[in-house]
C-alpha cells in the first residue's frame, strides 16, 4: 500500500480477495471481524426463532459470505507462510477451521518475496499482489 490509507477496495480485497499476502495484524482483525458480524446474525436468530422477515431472509447469505471470508484470509495468510493457497478449503471442514484459523494466525510469514507477492506491510493491511505490485 505504500503509505496510503486502506480504502474500500483494499478491505473488500482484503475479505474476498484470493490472491497476495497479508500480516497477522489483519488476518486476526478480519477474523474478528468476520465471527462478530455473523455471530450477530446466527445468535439472533437463535434468541428469536419466531422471527420472520428481513434478517431471516438475509441471514444465511451473511452465513455464506463470512465462510468465503474466513477461507480468503487463510488463503492470504498460507501465501505470506509460502504453502499453496487451496489448504484454505480446509477452512470449509467443520473443526478443522478453528485449528486453520489459529495456525496461521500464529506461524510467522516468510521473510522477504515469495511465490505469492512481496512481503507484506507489518504495519498496514499488508496487500500484496502476485507480481508484487500489489
């Protein structure tokens, strides 16, 4: 990002994106992200499951749209480790994706390029594109 603020499209890449790296610094905030916002749904619909309308309507797209999510920052995070990105559809397993998430929450990024882009930011959203260009 070379200093610029993050923008809409940096936090849309950021979330839906497959390609690049990133630090833990946003891999973990995206994570919290991601659990609060369907947390609220889910545990709405929980605490009200005579409720008709809108929010049940909308839910399970929102539901969708975190697991897409979820699997993108893993994805990211595995190219900032140097392993291929489709151990992210691990994240789809039930489980499984509590120990992905906290693996490479915790495993530190390659230092320097790699494979997947140059290495990230620490200090910002740390987007990197394939070719490095961001």
């Amino acid at each position: 990002m070379n200093g610029r603020k993050a923008g809409a499209a940096e936090f849309l890449w950021l979330l839906v994106g497959l390609e690049g790296r990133i630090s833990k610094l946003p891999y973990w905030l995206g994570i919290a992200l991601v659990n609060v916002i369907a947390g609220i749904f889910l545990g709405t619909m929980m605490r009200h499951p005579e409720m008709t309308g809108p929010v049940v309507t909308v839910t399970p797209f929102v539901l969708l749209a975190a697991v897409w999510a979820e699997v993108a920052l893993v994805v990211k995070r595995a190219h900032d480790c140097g392993i291929t990105g489709f151990v992210g559809l691990l994240s789809l397993v039930p489980f499984v994706n509590i120990v992905m998430v906290v693996f490479f929450g915790l495993m530190p990024g390659t230092p320097g390029p790699n494979a997947y882009g140059e290495e990230p930011n620490r200090a910002s959203w740390g987007r990197t594109g394939g070719n490095g260009t961001g």
